[in-house]
C-alpha cells in the first residue's frame, strides 16, 4: 500500500537498504580476507624456523594456492636470495586462486597477472588489491609465439623472484620459449597422469582449449620428467612438487647453492585428484589409472633423452598403466 501512496519514498527505501547490504557484506569480505592474510602470516614465521625440510610437503600451507604452494613458495623465498622481487603468473583465471597472491599481500611483491577471459582481468582490476598492490593484469591468451612481447610489453625482463605456469595446455611450449625473463624460482603445473618414467607433452596447438581436447579434461600439459629435462637444459635444478602432485618447483642453478643440503628429499609425486568429466560437463570422479583409459587414443609428444621427437598415441607410450609412475628422489 505504501509504494501505491508513495513510490518515490519506498524505491528510496529500498535503495538504502541494498546499500547497507553490500556494505555489509563488503566489510564481511574484508574482515574475513584480514583473518585469512593473519593466519598465513603465522603460518609464515613458523616454516621460517625450519633450516632443513624432508622434502617440500614439509613447509606447506595454503591461503590462495591450489593446495600447499603458498607455504612452499614462502620457505623458498626465505633461503634464496632474491634482488629483484618481481613476480609473473599467467593462468589466474579472477585470481581468488592463485600461487602469487599471498606473495603478493605478505611480502608485497611487484607483480604482472595475465589469463585469456578478459572478464577476469577486468575484475581483479576492479578490486582494492589493485590499487593496494603494484599489480598489473593483462588479457591474454598465452602462446609460444606472444609470450616474450607480452613480457616485455609489460615491462618484465631479466632477472626476476618468480614465475608461475598455469594454462592447462601449453605450459611445456610457452616455458620452453621464454627468454625475456630469467626467473629463480619457477613453478609450473605438470599433468601427473602421464607418470614420471617418460617426458612427454601435448603436441603444440596455438588455441589448445583443455576441455575442447577431450571431454574429460585429463588431456593438457606434460609429464613431470618433460618439465624436469626442459628445466635442467635452461639451467634449473628441480626441488619437488606440491603433495597433491599438481605443482613443479624449481630453482636457478645459481640460487641452488644457498638450498644444499636443506632439502633431504626432493620428491615429484603422483595426483589423486578426480576431475574427469563426461560429455556433458559432469564429475565423474575417475581415479588412478582410469584416468590414463579416458584419453588412450589421444597422442603425445615424446622427448625422452636419446630419442627423436615423435608423437604417438598414449597406450603406445604407457602399454602397462600401473608402471607410469615412481617415487623419484634426487
């Protein structure tokens, strides 16, 4: 009846009311994302204690990571020197996920963020991180052909702390063309299904698209060992992987020295991670070797040591599933 009586004053109401909502929940966020911030930080100076690790599951902790990277990216940080602390991760998606946004607020690191949704990057431009930070989002689709100008473009060159692969596709292509930047520390998301007894990637494809490859999404990336021989010929040692067997680290050799014997294990480790999807989009919740069956016929690069680069179809490369993989320690 009132809106009848008076229209004006009721859609005023209804305005204030909306707004003290958004207000409210905004300042929930906020409050919430301090909280966040204040937890990773204690778990920070905790891992700072530790002079030697078992292996780098030992120094995990997550705040935006995918999983332990946030810890592992920390401890790192703190054994290696490092001058120039720029950071550079494509692949964010909006960047509520990510392996440089708690470097970012914690120890306020400069930093270039690029993803192929333009959506994305126009919302973390949107946010008080933005402004807060020196922080620099860019849409772009990475490919092997652009990956150097989009670095430079940005003003990214040289020596820099960190570099973080993430594009569910190409990521062996695109970190085997960079040369605009020599990072120290490099992490790089490896596809586990493709065991660790050959180095194989997918066939380069400027528009790879993970789930336009093959419905089940199992199809991207590389093998832990393709990252491991790419990174020794660029001059890397590798330290281990994340314990859900999702991330690759990496270290320059010249920064290496300051990590001898502070790391006993240096492990690369399987997934158990079930993502797999039918052809409608769905989970499907397919584990172990399964996931291999979902993509058999699908080939892959071969860049094994000793031997010509060849594809071939993925049951040729691993006839008997259950010997992809084993627990390596360097």
């Amino acid at each position: 009846m009132e809106f009848l009586q008076n229209p004006i004053r009721t859609l005023k109401k209804i305005y204030a009311t909306l707004n003290r909502i958004n207000h409210d929940a905004s300042f929930i966020r906020q409050a919430s994302e301090r909280d966040l911030l204040l937890s990773g930080r204690r778990a920070s100076w905790d891992i700072r204690n530790k002079k030697t690790i078992e292996s780098l599951g030992e120094v995990e902790f997550r705040v935006y990571s995918q999983g332990g990277e946030d810890g592992i990216i920390d401890w790192l940080i703190e054994n290696i020197p490092i001058k120039n602390t720029t950071f550079v991760e494509f692949g964010v998606e909006n960047y509520t996920e990510s392996n440089t946004r708690f470097l970012l607020q914690n120890r306020n690191w400069r930093g270039l963020i690029m993803d192929g949704n333009p959506e994305h990057m126009k919302s973390v431009a949107g946010e008080d991180i933005y402004w807060r930070h020196d922080l620099t989002a860019v849409p772009a689709f990475i490919t092997r052909e652009n990956i150097n100008e989009l670095l430079t473009n940005a003003g990214i060159r040289g020596d820099i702390g960190l570099l973080s692969v993430d594009i569910d596709g190409n990521d062996y292509w695109a970190l085997d063309a960079i040369t605009a930047i020599s990072p120290r520390i490099i992490v790089c998301e490896y596809n586990a299904i493709f065991g660790d007894l050959r180095a194989v990637t997918i066939p380069y494809q400027p528009d790879f698209q993970r789930l336009s490859a093959h419905c089940s999404g199992q199809y991207y990336g590389a093998s832990i060992k393709a990252f491991q021989l790419l990174m020794t010929q660029k001059g890397y040692e590798f330290v281990g992987t994340s314990t859900s067997g999702i991330n690759a680290f990496f270290v320059r050799n010249d920064c290496f020295t300051a990590l001898d014997g502070k790391i006993i294990a240096r492990e690369a480790l399987p997934s158990r991670h079930r993502d797999s999807r039918d052809e409608a989009g769905r989970l499907t919740f397919v584990r172990g070797e399964g996931r291999a069956h979902l993509i058999k016929d699908l080939r892959v690069v071969i860049l094994d040591e000793g031997e010509d680069q060849r594809t071939a179809p993925i049951e040729s490369v691993y006839p008997l599933y259950s010997a992809a993989w084993r627990r390596i320690i360097q």
